[in-house]
C-alpha cells in the first residue's frame, strides 16, 4: 500500500472508528477517509474573471447490525467528534428497516495482494498564475483563428486526491491520483448567425496535457467550421457520430448493464444476458488497470479487486456491473464495479470504459454515404432506459458522396437503442482522450428531423 501523511492519519482514524464500532454493537463496519485539494480559474477576453480553490477532508462511516445498516460523513476529525461519529452511525443503524441484501462485499473477493503500479498521481505544483498562462493562450489561439469573432471563454484547473478504505474483514486499501485539464470555448459569426465551439484535454500527468495553442486553434476552428448551416428534410439517413459524442452512446449502455437498473427491472437490456446485442465486430471493455488512465483504480469501493472486464464480446453481453449489494439480490458474483463516496452507501461506475475499434479509417467507414450526417454535438437527454427509445437534439454536418459537406443544426436524430446497437459499426480511430472513449460510430436509418 503507498503511503505518506495523508493515508497515515487517515488510517490512524479509519481504525479507531471501526474497532469502537464494533465495540459499541456493530456486527461489521467499514470506513472511508476521502482527502481532495483543487484549484482551478475561469478567464475569458484577456482576464482573469474567477478563482476557485477547495479542500475537502471527508470521513465516512458505515455499520451494520443484523441486517441493518447506515452510514454518517463528518469533515471535524476532533477526537470527541469521533466519537459522537461512531454513536450517531450506530444509533441510526438500529432504527432503520431491514435490508437483505446489504453487507460487505464478500471476503473471498476483496483484494489481499500488492497493488498495481498504475503511475496516476503527478506532484508537479501548479500555481493559479500558470493556469491563467495556459488559459490566457488556449483563449489567444482560438481568437486568431478566421472567422472566430470573440471568446466564451477558457478554464484551467488542478487537482490531487487520496482515498483510504478499511473494512472489518480485512481489507486496508490506499489509492491516490491527480488531474489537470483545460478548456476553451470559441464564438465564430455575428449577431444571429453565431455559432460556438470547444476544445478540452485532461490528464492525470500535467506533462500529459495537450499544448494550450492547440487546444486553442481546435476550439476555433471547429466554430468556425459551423458558420451558416443550412437546413435539412426529414428522413431516414446514415448517421455518423464523431468521437466526442459517441462516447455517450457507451454511457447508454453502461447505464443499461448498471445492477440497480437490473435488479430494478427498468433496462432496456434487463433479458439480454448472454444474447447478441451488438454485431459480431464490436468489443467493448472496462479496464481500471490503465497506465495514466483518467479513471484508472486500484480497488472498487468496496475493496473488491478490479481487473480488465470484456463487457461485450464478440457483440454479446458477458456480464452486468455489480456491487455486493446487486450481486445478492441477482444471485451473482461481484464485479469489482463498486463506488464509493463519504456519505452514501456504494454506488456502481465504470472505470476506463471503452469501446474496440474496427478495421475501417472513418473516411472508409462513411465512403458509400451518398446522403447523411456526421453528428458534433448532442443536446439534451431524450432517452428512456427502460424501452431505450432515443431522441435527441443535434449538430454537425451533411455527409454527401462519401465526404462531409455543409454544417447542420437544429436537427433532431431518434431511434432506439437496441437497434442501433445492433447496426453500429465502429471505425479504426480509438483514442484515450475522456473517461469513456468510443470511435467514429456510423448507425444507417436513423430518423432525422429537420426544418
């Protein structure tokens, strides 16, 4: 386990509450210290318009009595808070329903061995003045850029954390890591014809980091690219989604595979296990145990150990996400999915989602296209998980003879999720760039609404 003064203090106290826990009648206990430290700034035409900086020293405790459970955060570390801690925690455990299905997670699951090196915290110091430097050029860039008329503004932060788990059936886990981002927003046009644009990096290592002139020149470049977009008919088109929003159709899925939305009946993937529900071609994959990666983690929520899980295999479902809790009311093993947080009883997320990429350049993947549309921006969240009825809002650009055309907006594009899961066929260019990441997407017979 890695060390230094945060997880040694904070250790000191996970253990002094769990042992006067149990102590005081709890059956089981487990404990959470969560230490974060950010900055970040907000700059917009050559200023510096705000500053934000936060610490957050958060203790949770969770015990269970029979079984009964309940969970109280505090951020006062005082001796005599602890104490009225652990009292509060276990008087509220004796007062609320029964839950079957609540618990640690199984001893045999959580994680005994060393942990993986995965290299995710970086303690290069920024300082505000250099964020508003990067700001200050992101922003510079994206203004000279043709077309761009004005900023909508930049922003940069800084992040570090550290998370320590103690459990009364063994498992003492400490994990750390840091983040650094950057953000510009462009506006290109004038008067009702303008049209704004983004570019963003972020990264657990600041050396990681896009340059600021670049991130800059993409911002304003992308809304530059969108001025005066024509209007389209409805109908039913190919629709080719860029990379920073297919992603999202990943978030759709994970929500759909999520063991609450199981358990509770309201996915509209609830019977799909071990079925085919995307073609043959698609791979699609959580790993926590990436180099560097955003979401990367040594240990779930629970202590359980984590590992690379092939959620879709050769286009079937191999398995739902579960936390102890999920697990027991389905019958199933734990997944290593668990979240956690201070002040709430664990959740279920994904690490370092993504999905494999295929074997066709986007260029490739859209070459037939005679009429269609390559999709930039989504807006809103017209989606209903339980039927997986899709319709959103969006922005991009006509697909003409194999090539992207004229910019589009104001359009709406639906279908459902099960068949467009089915139909989608992923293009070769994957890159590690969010927490999630998906390919160019191309889906055909989309219904598109127009003007």
């Amino acid at each position: 386990m890695a060390s230094d003064d945060i997880s040694i203090n904070s250790l000191d106290i996970l253990e002094y509450l769990i042992e006067n826990a149990i102590k005081a009648g709890a059956d089981a206990a487990d404990a959470v210290a969560i230490d974060a430290h950010s900055k970040s700034i907000s700059w917009r035409n050559d200023r510096l318009e705000d500053t934000d900086s936060s610490e957050i020293e958060d203790i949770g405790l969770r015990v269970f009595i029979g079984q009964k459970q309940a969970i109280v955060s505090t951020s006062d570390r005082s001796n005599d808070n602890l104490n009225q801690l652990v009292a509060r925690t276990i008087e509220m455990a004796r007062a609320v329903p029964e839950d079957e299905y609540c618990g640690l997670a199984p001893e045999e699951a959580i994680h005994r061995s060393d942990f993986a090196e995965l290299d995710l915290y970086d303690d290069t110091q920024i300082s505000v003045s250099q964020l508003a430097e990067l700001s200050a050029r992101a922003e510079t860039s994206a203004r000279s850029v043709e077309g761009v008329t004005n900023s909508d503004g930049a922003g940069a932060s800084a992040s570090r954390y550290g998370l320590t788990l103690l459990t009364s059936h063994g498992f003492v886990g400490y994990s750390r890591g840091s983040s650094f981002s950057l953000s510009v927003s462009a506006i290109a046009g004038e008067g009702t014809g303008m049209e704004r644009d983004y570019d963003y990096t972020s990264a657990r290592h600041f050396v990681d980091l896009k340059a600021p002139e670049t991130v800059g020149s993409t911002a304003g470049g992308r809304a530059a690219v969108r001025l005066n977009p024509i209007k389209i008919e409805s109908g039913s088109k190919p629709v080719v989604f860029a990379p920073r929003v297919s992603n999202s159709l990943l978030g759709h899925f994970s929500g759909a595979i999520n063991g609450t939305s199981i358990a509770r009946g309201t996915s509209f993937l609830k019977d799909m296990m071990g079925e085919q529900v995307f073609n043959n071609n698609v791979a699609i994959i959580d790993d926590p145990l990436m180099q560097r990666g955003l979401k990367s983690r040594l240990f779930d929520g629970e202590g359980v150990t984590v590992q690379k899980c092939n959620l879709i295999e050769n286009g079937t479902l191999q398995t739902w996400m579960l936390n102890s809790a999920t697990a027991k009311q389905l019958g199933l093993n734990v997944t290593g999915h668990a979240s956690r947080s201070s002040s709430s009883t664990p959740g279920i997320t994904t690490s370092n989602l993504y999905m494999a990429p295929g074997t066709l350049s986007p260029q490739e993947l859209m070459a037939d296209i005679k009429d269609g549309v390559y999709i930039t921006e989504l807006i809103g969240m017209g989606v209903n998980p339980v039927t997986g009825d899709y319709s959103r809002g969006a922005a991009g650009f006509l697909i003409k003879d194999g090539q992207i055309a004229e910019s589009v907006s104001e359009i709406t594009i639906a279908g459902n999720l099960k068949e467009m899961f089915r139909h989608l066929v992923p293009a070769s260019d994957l890159n590690f760039i969010y927490g999630s990441n998906a390919p160019t997407i191309r889906i055909d017979g989309m219904t598109i609404a127009g003007a």
